[in-house]
C-alpha cells in the first residue's frame, strides 16, 4: 500500500500491467474471511477455532481477520455442506471434523473407522506420523483445500433416554441421531440400533421431544450442550470413533495470501491445535466424574465388552475401509498395530 502511495499515478498503473497475475491476486486481501465451526468457543473444538483465529489477528496485525461463525451458520445449519461452500467461496476456513463432508469428499473421513484408534497412544502416534499426514495432507489438497493442522474433535461416546447400554443387544430397537455420515448410520444398524441422520442443530430438539432416543458425541460435547437436560440419563464411554479438527483454508485463499503470511497462519494453526488438543484431553480426563456428577449412569466398559463391540462392527468397518481409502487406512492401521506391541 505504502509504496504504491509513493509512485506517481502513472507508474503505477505501468507497473500494475507488468505484474503478473498471482502478485496482483496476492494484493487481494479480503476484510474478512469466514471460518464455520458447528459448535461455538465454548466447546473445545469451537475454542479451538477461536484461538487459531485470534493468533493470526495477533501475528499479522489484522491483516488477516478470520471470523468465526459457529453453529455451521454459513451454511444454514447444514454441517455436511461446510466443505461444498468451501469450495463454492462461501466459506474461507475450515476448522471442522472430517465426518460431516463425508458425502463430499468420503477420503478425508479415513480416520473415523470405529475402533481405527482405540485411544490417545495410538491417536498421536498417527498424526505425528509425518510421511501418514503428509498423504492425508495431499488428499486434501487435491479436495481444494490447504491443510494446516491437525487437532482432535475427541471420542464419541453414546448416550440415551432408555437404558444402560453395556452390549450390542442393549441397542436393539434405539433410535438413535447420527450425523450425516452413512459409515456412521452403518455401524449403529450392524449393532441393532435404529439411525436417524440429523444435523448438530436438529439434534437437540429431537432429543427434548423424544423423537429420537440416544445421540453420540464426545462427553466435553455432551456436558457444554447440557445433553443431560434432554433425557439422556444413560452414557456408555466406549471410545468408538475420534475424528480430527482440520484447520484448512480455501485454496484461492490460500494462494492470494504472501508466503510470509501463509508461514503465519500456517504456524498459528499449529499452535492453535496443539491448545486445542491440550484442552479436549483435559476434559477428557475429567468427563466421566463430571457427567456422573449430573446424576447421569456412566458405563465404562471392560475389555471383554469392548472386544464385543469391535466383533459387532467389523464388517462395517471392512466395508468401509474399502470405499474410503484401503491402502491408506492400512498404513494407519499398522501405525497403530506398532503401538500395541510397544
Ligand atoms: O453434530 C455433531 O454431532 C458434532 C457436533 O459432533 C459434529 O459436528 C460431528
């Protein structure tokens, strides 16, 4: 700005011409570009969205200003249309669970598979596997977007109105809200559960008026949303599925921002998702003293009951692992496979 202030006017419409066309798109900036989160800051992952955004306000001096709009407002509520409006313009960043663009781009809902990582070892041990992220990173490129970082959503736990679940019979007959994830519609049918697709938005009312009786969510979910409040008086905390926190930008974004700005935002984005990640463990470690504290019946599961689970959704999960991506879903799985042995 400055130094085209400087240059008399004629010089600078010269030197305008002259520039080639990605110089003239890295000027371009936009006075704002809209993040879309499902949840707002006071869930973990919202909060993780809130940080990334106010450490790239901080570190570029306002010259990049990410807004957030919590609650998938950008696309009406509508989570599994986040990554299409990323596409279409209508959103710039990205900071979400792969799941809910499981009909748009199925690859990057890789790590979703039930029971895929049965817990934070084995979840570290994948995204801090470099050569593992850097092929997850390509798919996403190759989707339209730049990939910055990896957080952690958290684990799914299921909840209900009816009763204890503690095995895959205890599902029979329940009506439960899934979200618009087909693989995730699959596996509450393979264990006898009746799936209803619905967004985080319809959730809610649908659980208050009994229409559906059982949600899954991570437990810093279910406590920040007050589930409890909605009939749900039994939780069973069997660590099914844990997708990522994507941070990603838009790639006509992306590429009409500077290098050194792109180093920013990239770095912040780290930093941001490692807070994140800090923050959602921390809750939890502390979910199922909180949530039996509202009076809510919390099942932990012994490792025979798990393994029932796991017998339940195998041919789920081999089904899934074949449409989604099988050669890269193998090298997680040997990823994890080395860390059961160490
Ligand atoms: O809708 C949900 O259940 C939520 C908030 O967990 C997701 O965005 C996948």
């Amino acid at each position: 700005m400055q130094r085209r202030q400087l240059l008399p006017l004629a010089a600078g419409a010269a030197a305008a011409v002259a520039l080639p066309r990605f110089a003239w798109a890295q000027g371009a900036y936009k006075a704002e570009y809209k993040m879309s989160t499902v949840v707002p800051p006071a869930f973990a992952w919202g909060k993780g969205g809130e940080i990334f955004a106010n450490l790239v306000r901080e570190r570029t001096s306002g010259r990049i200003n990410i807004k957030q709009y919590p609650g998938a407002s950008l696309v009406q509520g509508q989570q599994d249309r986040e990554f299409s409006a990323m596409r279409q313009g209508v959103i710039d960043v990205l900071c979400g669970a792969p799941i809910n663009w499981s009909g748009t781009v199925r690859e990057l809902s890789a790590f979703t598979l039930p029971f895929l990582l049965p817990d934070h070892k084995a979840y570290d041990a994948v995204i801090g596997n470099t050569a593992l992220m850097n092929e997850y990173f390509d798919m996403v490129r190759k989707a339209g977007a730049e990939p910055l970082a990896v957080g952690e959503t958290g684990y799914r736990q299921i909840s209900n109105s009816k009763r204890p679940i503690l095995k895959p019979d205890d599902l029979k007959g329940i009506k439960v809200r899934v979200v618009g994830s087909p693989m995730y519609g699959e596996i509450m049918s393979s264990m006898g559960a009746n799936p209803t697709f619905m967004s985080w938005a319809d959730a809610q009312p649908a659980l208050a008026s009994g229409a559906v009786d059982a949600q899954e969510n991570p437990l810093e979910v279910f406590l920040a949303a007050k589930i409890n409040t909605l009939g749900q008086k039994y939780v069973t905390k069997w660590n099914y599925s844990n997708d990522i926190l994507l941070y990603a930008i838009a790639a006509p974004v992306w590429s009409s921002w500077t290098p050194a700005d792109q180093k920013i935002v990239r770095e912040a984005a780290q930093d941001a998702a490692r807070q994140q990640i800090t923050l959602v463990r921390k809750l939890f470690a502390e979910d199922v003293q909180a949530v039996s504290a509202l009076g809510v019946n919390v099942h932990q599961p012994t490792p025979a009951e798990m393994q029932e689970w796991q017998v339940a959704t195998r041919r789920t999960y081999a089904r899934w692992k074949a449409q989604i991506q099988p050669t890269f879903i193998g090298k997680v799985e040997e990823v994890v496979a080395k860390t059961r042995k160490a």
